[in-house]
C-alpha cells in the first residue's frame, strides 16, 4: 500500500477535494455535531458500519442516526491523531469520547474515551462508506441503567468470594 501520513489535525480548504480533504471535513462536520453538514457529506448511498459490524444505509436514516445519538452522546468528538490514505480509502486513527446522558445533564461519571479508528471510503467528493473500528465497553458501561451497574457490581464479587480471589 502506497500510503501517506499526517500527524494532527490540518488545516482543509473550505471545500473539500481529495478523500483525506472530505474525511477531515466529516470529521469536523461531526466534531461540531452539526447534522445538516453532515448529511451534505454523505453519499446518497452512504454505508455507516459500527464496530459490532451493524450497518445503516442511507443518508436520511443517518441523518436520524446521528441527531440520535447526539441526544445521548451531546459532547461526542473525535480527534484525529494520523491519516493514511490509499486512493479513494481513508483510514484514520485517534480517540473517540463523550459524555453519556439520558436527561440532558452531563454528569463527569459518565465521561469515556477510547481509542478508535475510521475508514472512509470516498466516491465523488462524499463520504459513501463509514466505518468505526473502537471499543465500545466504555459507553456501554455508561448507558447501563445504575441498578444494572449495581447488580454487575454485586455479581463480579460473588465470583471472586467463589474462586476465592477476595
């Protein structure tokens, strides 16, 4: 693979022109949690892959998709460590986070980080496929209901008291 790199976040023309250009810009677009940027980023036929591997088709119920989950996630941003690119496929590593919340309130105990990385692909100046490759423990932690932390909490330390690892 013939691929180049770039520390950091750079500086992108107002329109963007290469892949890496449009990646930046989605990035950006998602960054400032701005839907409507967003949705003129993707293809018609825009592919969102998860990293369980789920896939969502379309750029309308992706649109719903991310002001969905800007409800939950408000603060949500991705920061871009390196870049390579190969062609039209971007491929781009760093961090995700956000803060959790069910009612509006962001509360610091539900605050997560991971590392992660994304492919794009690119067709035409859009973005036509999205794929997050991240570890989704963290959120998923923080999306279980108090309760149901509580009764994981119990159930770990009734498996140490049985293995005798207290």
């Amino acid at each position: 693979m013939n691929a180049t790199a770039k520390r950091g976040r750079p500086k992108m023309p107002a329109k963007a022109t290469s892949p890496k250009s449009v990646a930046h810009a989605f990035v950006r677009a998602i960054n400032e949690r701005d839907v409507g940027k967003i949705e003129k980023l993707m293809a018609d036929d825009h592919r969102f892959i998860d990293s369980l591997g789920a896939v969502m088709q379309g750029k309308t119920r992706m649109r719903e998709g991310w002001a969905a989950y800007f409800r939950v996630v408000p603060d949500y941003a991705i920061t871009i460590e390196e870049t390579f690119s190969n062609g039209a496929t971007v491929f781009m590593l760093g961090v995700a986070g956000g803060t959790y919340t069910s009612d509006g309130q962001l509360r610091p105990e539900n605050s997560w980080k991971t590392p992660a990385a994304w492919r794009a692909q690119i067709k035409g100046n859009k973005v036509a496929e999205w794929r997050v490759y991240a570890d989704n423990e963290p959120i998923r932690q923080r999306m279980a209901k108090p309760s149901e932390r509580l009764a994981e909490c119990r159930s770990k330390n009734s498996a140490r008291s049985e293995s005798g690892t207290d």
